[in-house]
C-alpha cells in the first residue's frame, strides 16, 4: 500500500531477510514449488489494453469494454452523448487518508463530478469503490476507513523467526482481510454493478510477479458476476505491499502491490491506434496523489539503514513521477483535461506509510478536505524535476 519513503524498521528489516534468507535455506527449501499458470484472466488486461499471456493481441476484456471501438474512452463518450470525468488514485499506504479526504471536502465543496471511469493502485484500490459509487454514506465509509483504523486493524508482525517455517512475508494481512470485507459487501457489489449498467466503472491494477507485468483488473465485470471473493481478493492483492504483505494467488498467479510496478492506472489509454479526437470536447482526467511531490534534499548518515531507505524512496518517487509524466503525456493525447492534487508539503504525514498511525492519518485527511474547498487547487501538468526537456511538456499542452 505504499509509495513514498518506506520506514527505517521495514527497510531494515528488508534487508535482513536478504542475509537471514541464506542462512535459513532449510526453512524456505519448505515452501512447495510453483508451476506458472496458464490460466488466462477473462477479467483483466495489460495497461495498454492488450492480453497478458498474449501481449500481442487486445485482451477480451478490453475488446468487450470497447464495444468494438478502437478505444474505450470514446465508446463510453458515445455512450454518456458528452465528454467523460476519469479519476485515478495513486497509493500511498496510510497517506490514502489524504485521498479520502479529498473526496469529502470536493462534495462538500459542491464541485466533485459523477466520475465514468475511477481506477485505483494499492490504497488508491481501497478507495476506488466507494469513489466510484460517491453518495454521502460511501463518503462515511472511506472517513472510517482512513481515520478510526490503526495499525492493528491492517497487519500483525510475524518477526524474523517465521521466515525458518517457509513465510513469505514478515506480516500478516488477515485484519486488512476483514476491513476489505466490512467495507465491499454483497450489497456494495451490487451498486459497482448497477453504476456499469449506467456505463461508470472501475478498474484496478496489481502486480503479477511471475510474468512481471502490471494487471488492470475489470471491477464492475467481476461485480455484474457477482464474483464478492475475487473482487476482494483483486483489492487486497492490490494493496500487499512485498515482503512485508504476503502476496495473494488468484488463478494460480502471484499478486502483489499495482505500486510496485505502476503506481497509477488511467483507463481508456489502450487500443491499437491513436485515438481520434474527442467527440464532445475536452474531458477531465483527475489524478489523486497520496504522496508527496518531492522529499526535501537532507545529508544522509554513511549508514546502511538511512542509505537503502533513502534509496528506495528515491526509486518509489522516481516511479510516481514517470506514472504522472505517462498519465499527463495519455490525457493529452485523449484530448482531455489533465488536473492532479498531492499531499502538501507542510503536512505531517510522517515517513512511514505502513505506521497506519491515527494522529498521521487524521493529518492528511483533514489537509485534503481542506485542500478540495479551496479554489486553484489542481496542477494542470505533473512536475518535471529534469528527467523530461521541458519542450516536451511545451508541445503537447
């Protein structure tokens, strides 16, 4: 579920299992082989709209999504007879709190659209239904489901000693198991249905690590089936942050966290061709960063702890801001709209993503509640910290 700045604790304790893990050789020689599946996902497809055991072909899903269309988006434009709203939700583990609050300060506001397509990554997963579904009480849930949790109520530290029996992970995510099952009901599954009937759906991406590739999964096909177990599986497999979260197995393949590949999932960029242009005019892509932009430069400690979480923080940044540029850079081709908000920097969310500390939490709910009320709030471009020539950005505004 994270994305930004991974606690000293869990680094260290990543880097252990790297040492510990060749001296417990007899402990992992447990766990049982694997085959790779072949089993074909009749729910999910590439970002790009193809199939991922056959990368060369559209995946069925998308094709049925499409409506025969080259491209998604303008078969739902078709659809709705205007141009679409399409809202994406970033991870960010604990800092999802700033996402639900967001949400709630953008209604209260009086100016959050019925979105068409919402697509969520690891906590942006967790979001993404009731976003989605957007009334007053789905509101109230994501309030609770970011401001009256704690660490507990996500995970339980196996320790060190479990990986001797064969663990695959240094946590178990049996509380987060059960919050995903308070909150995505029999009941909720059939409003995502009901929503797809009016041509509004919901997409989220995982990471197949046995292939390697980013899965974005249909929601609201899985919801029209009725399918409650692989709904809540898809959302968990989604936020299982690895090593620390044990990844999940749908299929015979092996999910872990979407960010762990790709932080940000945009619907309607797939296809074979350039889409034409909009039907209706310019629509709106909304991304939700629940993030910081950028880490303020600090002299690190000649030490091994301060170093590695320093640099896997760089390479989760480095991650967020390629998914942005990518997201950017697919909007404009759309001929949409780009908005995008982030966790303020003057806010204190603190460095650990996976503390799910309430103080922390209430932190950035309150500042994206506040942040929705305010006018002049989104960037209409991502930032551009030197990896991009700025003409790039220049010729496709």
């Amino acid at each position: 579920m994270t994305r930004t700045e991974p606690s000293m604790r869990h680094i260290k304790l990543i880097l252990i299992v790297g040492v510990v893990s060749a001296l417990l050789l007899a402990g992992c020689a447990s766990a049982p082989e694997r085959v790779l599946s072949k089993v074909a996902p009749p729910y999910a497809a590439l970002p790009n709209g193809h199939a991922p055991l056959n990368p060369d072909q559209l995946s069925p899903a998308y094709v049925a999504a499409a409506g025969g269309d080259s491209n998604v988006i303008r078969q739902l434009e078709r659809r709705h007879g205007r141009a679409l709203n399409v809202l994406s939700l970033s991870g960010g583990g604990q800092n999802g709190a700033f996402g639900a609050g967001f949400l709630i300060g953008w209604r209260e506001g009086g100016q959050r659209p019925e979105f068409d397509i919402v697509g969520g990554v690891s906590t942006g997963a967790l979001l993404a239904t009731h976003a989605l579904l957007g009334t007053p009480a789905d509101d109230a849930q994501l309030e609770e489901m970011y401001t009256q949790i704690s660490k507990k109520d996500v995970y339980d530290d196996r320790g060190l000693l479990s990986l001797a029996s064969g663990a695959d992970s240094l946590a178990d995510t049996a509380p987060l198991r059960a919050l995903i099952a308070k909150h995505i009901t029999a009941e909720t599954l059939k409003r995502v249905a009901a929503a797809a009937d009016e041509n509004r759906f919901l997409v989220v991406g995982t990471t197949n690590i046995d292939y390697g590739q980013t899965w974005v999964w249909n929601m609201s096909r899985i919801a029209k089936d009725g399918n409650l177990e692989l709904y809540r599986a898809v959302l968990l497999a989604s936020a299982s942050f690895p090593i620390v979260f044990p990844p999940v197995e749908i299929d015979g393949h092996l999910f872990v966290d979407g960010a762990a590949r790709s932080n940000v999932v945009i619907a309607g960029l797939g296809g074979t061709e350039r889409p034409p242009p909009p039907l209706y005019g310019p629509g709106n892509v909304y991304l939700i960063d629940n993030g910081k932009l950028q880490s303020p430069p600090e002299a690190l400690r000649r030490a091994i702890g301060p170093v590695a979480a320093t640099t896997v923080s760089v390479m989760m940044d480095q991650s967020m801001l390629t998914a942005m540029s990518r997201s950017y850079f697919g909007a404009k081709f759309l001929g949409y709209n780009f908005k995008m908000v982030a966790i303020p920097d003057d806010v204190n969310v603190g460095k650990d993503p996976l503390a799910f500390d309430p103080k922390q939490m209430r932190a950035a709910f309150d500042a994206g509640r506040a942040m929705a009320k305010r006018p002049d709030h989104w960037l209409t471009v991502p930032p551009n910290l030197g990896d991009l020539p700025s003409w790039a950005f220049d010729q496709i505004k």
